[in-house]
C-alpha cells in the first residue's frame, strides 16, 4: 500500500509538519510519496531527501538560528496593526499591502521583502539538491501568473521550487522560473492533496490554515471584503482537502504565521496532536490495507 503525505502552507506554522513527522516516523508510517505548498513544499521538501524527521529538525532549527536576522524581516511585515477580522488566507496578506499601499501611501514595491537573502536561506537548506536525488518522491506546488493555474514541480534544484512555491504575493515578488513567473501554491491549493491523490492509496493531509475564525461586527467595507475573502479561502481548502483519507486540522489561531519563536512549542504541538489521532490513523490505514488486499483486482488503475 502507498502512503502520500500532503503538507499545507502556513509559513511559521510550517515548523508544525516537522512536529507530524516525527510521530509518523516513531509510528513505522513512511511516506511513499510527498506534496507541499509554501512552507509545506519546505519541509516535504526536506523529508524526502533524508526520510528522517529528527534529521530534518535539527538541520533546519540550525538554519533558523543563523539566519534570525533575515527572518526577523518577515515578522517586522506582520507587526503592522490590522482589523481584527482579517481572514487567516493567503490573500489575506494581499490586502494588507493594498491597504498600506492605498491608505498609507508607503509601500511603492511590489512587495515588502526581496528573495535574495531567503534565496541564501533555501541554498543552505537544501544544498545542492535537486528532485531526483530525493529518497521519496516529491512534488510542489505553485501558481503560475501568467496562466493562473497551479503548475506541480518536480525537476530540477529543491530550493529553486520551495521558493517559487513560497513567494506569498506581497510580502515576496514573483519569482521567474522556467520561463514562467511564480507565486505562492497556496494561492489556489492550500493544500496539495489531488497532485498526489492517484499516485497513492492512501493520503494524509496536513492543513495549517485557520479559513474561519469566528465573524466580527462588519463596520465598513473592508471589514466585508475581509468576509467574501474567507468564504472564498473556506471553501477552497475544503474542496482541497476532500480527497484526503486523513486529515490534521489543528486549531492554530493563537500562533500567527510569522510567529517563528514558537517553532519548537509548534514542532512539539504537531507530536502530541499526530500522537493522539495516531489509534484512529491506524485503524483508517489497517482498512484501507485490508480492502486493497482482499477487493482492489491486480488490475486496478491506481496500479498500474
């Protein structure tokens, strides 16, 4: 049977997946197949090369604590106050820009952050890797401009594709990549269950976005804008995540998505959470093993 493992995006959430993984590991659950979007292509990314999750933490946690000054970056464009009902999305981020841009009149930039010192950031992550040198086959995501549609990477070097998947518009600019120009997947697949989902018998899915929080008082239009946005963000993740067998959904809201000192606390909730849905994820898995053995003919499609 082929286990798939979907990571979802989230940015300082991400260090969550690592968290997952490692209980996935101490559990004999191996991944024969990966997808990430943003921070999940990250960490998917990284998984795949070694398979060890314990490996994965403490390569990235060193990278982390070298490079603090670069990621202080990204959380000096999260500390601007912002309504209170802005919706955990992508897009989210989006209008907060528009918003500087319109009523402040100080961002002339197509975006807040530059990739170079995060290109130096995915270099050292990744090193020299490339897909083919990964020990489990990866894929990710990412939104292509000028097409509109999501386009799945599978070639060339890692760190190119995890940052290309990443570029959150707004805060990074597009990157231009194989003659096309990238955004973040999470755009249009928050998470990346269907690139995988016929590649595999059974998926488990990771989903770090919070695309609900409870709807305050609309007082203007922003506030009603911030609403459509989150029924449309809601109703993309569902329609992403359907298609999974399991799914972690962890209530994340108390930790924003630029909220990199609590990486450990997240790694930690991500053991304890996967550790205490593990008794249903085996059940789900052993059913899913029995009906491939005694009702799925050798000539399935997924087979072949």
């Amino acid at each position: 049977m082929k286990i798939g493992i979907a990571l979802g995006g989230g940015l300082a959430r991400g260090f969550y997946h690592i968290g997952v993984l490692k209980t996935l590991d101490k559990l004999g659950i191996k991944a024969d197949i990966i997808s990430g979007t943003s921070i999940g292509s990250v960490i998917g990314g990284l998984y795949a090369i070694h398979g060890d999750a314990e490996r994965l933490e403490r390569e990235t946690f060193a990278v982390l604590d070298k490079y603090q000054r670069d990621i202080s970056l990204i959380k000096a464009c999260f500390s601007q106050p912002a309504p209170a009902s802005m919706p955990a999305s992508v897009e989210r981020y989006l209008n907060v820009v528009k918003e500087f841009a319109i009523w402040n009149l100080r961002i002339i930039k197509p975006a807040l952050v530059e990739h170079k010192p995060f290109l130096a950031i995915y270099k050292k992550l990744f090193k020299d890797s490339e897909f083919k040198d990964c020990q489990i086959p990866f894929f990710a995501t990412a939104v292509d401009v000028f097409s509109g549609k999501v386009v799945v990477l599978k070639e060339g070097p890692l760190y190119k594709s995890a940052l290309a998947s990443s570029s959150l518009p707004g805060l990074f600019p597009p990157l231009r990549l194989n003659n096309s120009l990238f955004i973040d997947g999470g755009v249009l697949m928050p998470v990346p269950v269907s690139i995988i989902r016929k590649k595999a018998d059974f998926v488990i899915a990771v989903c770090l976005e919070n695309p609900w929080p409870p709807v305050s008082p609309m007082r203007n239009a922003i506030d009603l804008m911030y609403l459509a946005d989150r029924l449309r963000y809601k109703t993309i993740i569902e329609e992403n995540v359907l298609e999974a067998d399991f799914l972690l959904a962890p209530p994340l809201e108390n930790f924003s998505l630029a909220d990199f000192e609590s990486a450990h606390e997240l790694v930690r909730r991500g053991e304890e959470d996967m550790a205490a849905k593990s008794g249903n994820l085996l059940k789900l898995l052993r059913g899913t093993s029995f009906r491939k053995i005694f009702f799925l003919s050798k000539t399935d499609p997924q087979d072949e």
